[in-house]
C-alpha cells in the first residue's frame, strides 16, 4: 500500500515538475497493470466484433428469408 502511494507521488512529481513522462521507466514499473489491461481490451473487442458479426448473419439471413417468401410466394 505504501509502496503504491510512492510510486504514484514519483510519478505525480515527474508530471508536475516536469511535464513529461518517462514512458519506458513507467512501463517497466507498471508491466503487470498495462499487461492486463491490454489482454482486457483485446478480449473486449474480440467479443465486440464478433457480436456484430453475429448480428450482420442474423439480419442477412432475415432479409434472405424474406426475399425467398416472397418469390415463393
């Protein structure tokens, strides 16, 4: 908990004095959060595409069906 609090204050210090950060430091210090975060977003939009595609199928076959009842008739 603590050692969370220091490592927020550095980078707070470093934006504040500064205004920039150095990426790769934060990133060698925060490699597990952005990790995680990164497989979260990948996971999200995988889930995401395929729902739409999903929803394109459904509503080209709907629209199949529709033109099949009515040349059938």
């Amino acid at each position: 908990m603590a050692a969370n609090r220091a490592e927020e204050a550095k980078n707070l210090y470093a934006l504040e004095t500064k205004g920039e950060i150095n990426y790769l430091n934060y990133t060698k210090r925060n490699w597990k959060k952005l990790g995680l975060g990164l497989v979260l977003l990948i996971g999200f939009s995988t889930g995401c595409l395929l729902r739409l595609r999903l929803f394109r199928i459904k509503r080209k076959l709907s629209k199949l069906e529709e033109e099949e009842e009515t040349l059938l008739g």
